[in-house]
C-alpha cells in the first residue's frame, strides 16, 4: 500500500503546527541537557532529513514524473487556507519566482513561542525539499519574513 505525501483535508499549515508542537519539546530537553547549539542542531538536521523524505514521497505521486510544472501544481497545499501570501513574478517551463508577501507559517511558529527556531522548522525545508523532489530543481532565496523582512524571495529554477 502506497502511503500519500499529504493527508487529504490537512493543511500544510496544520500539519507543520502539528510537526512543531513535538519539536518544540525535543528542542527545549535538548537544550536543557545539551545546550543551544546541539538543539538548534539536531532540529534543523531532522526538519531537513523530514523534508527531503518528504519530497521524494511527492516526486513518486506525480503524474508524469517531476518536472517545473508538477512542482507548482503542489504549491497550493502550502498556500491553503492563506497560509501564505504569494506575488508570482515570472513562471515559464524552467523557472517560478514569486515573493511571499504574508507567512502565516512564521505568524504560527512566534505564537507558539517557537520565534527562535522558526526558521529550522519552515524555511529550512524548502532547500531540502528540493533535493528530495528532483536535483534538476533549484531554489534561491536572498531573505525570509522569518529572518525579519518585508517578504521572503523565492526563485526556482529547473535545470534541463
């Protein structure tokens, strides 16, 4: 039986709140016993590792096979429910760039108490999710509303 990369009716948002509540546990234990820096650590290398089993689960479920194209048609389960705001700047065959205007995401993450670390739980996966999903795609960001900007830029790029 072949498992879905997503559960039907969950919102990402939903899901990653869910992710969250559990890490912010393991984060604060660790923290006590072994510091800030193996905390920090150890919740960016599994939200990473997370990312990329997840991705894979995603590029096996497209139709077709991965492509620019596939990618974006799963886009609107990370943008559910307004969880995030997006400008689309440029989308061809080979690149999607747009900017994320409102981040409910980083909204969630500082209401739990979770400000510090928001970035390893969310921005941190979007790299990772690349490599998961196929190599040929490429991300590249220069700033995030986590990191404390006006908008976060995200530019994709398909390699042939």
């Amino acid at each position: 039986m072949s498992q879905s990369p997503h559960p039907d009716g969950l919102s990402m948002l939903d899901k990653r709140k869910i992710e969250a509540e559990i890490l912010k546990e393991v984060y604060e234990t660790l923290k006590a016993s072994h510091g800030e820096a193996v905390a920090r650590n150890t919740v960016s290398e599994s939200v990473r590792r997370s990312a990329i089993e997840q991705a894979r689960q995603f590029a096996a479920a497209a139709p077709g096979g991965t492509s620019l194209k596939a990618f974006q048609d799963v886009m609107p389960l990370w943008t559910k429910g307004g969880a995030l705001e997006i400008e689309v700047k440029e989308q061809t065959d080979t690149t999607f760039t747009f900017n994320v205007t409102r981040c409910r995401y980083a909204e969630t993450y500082k209401a739990m108490g979770l400000g510090e670390i928001g970035a390893l739980l969310s921005c941190n996966r979007d790299g990772a999710f690349c490599e998961g999903y196929d190599p040929k795609l490429k991300l590249e960001r220069s700033q995030t509303i986590m990191g404390g900007a006006s908008h976060c830029d995200f530019k994709y790029r398909y390699e042939a």
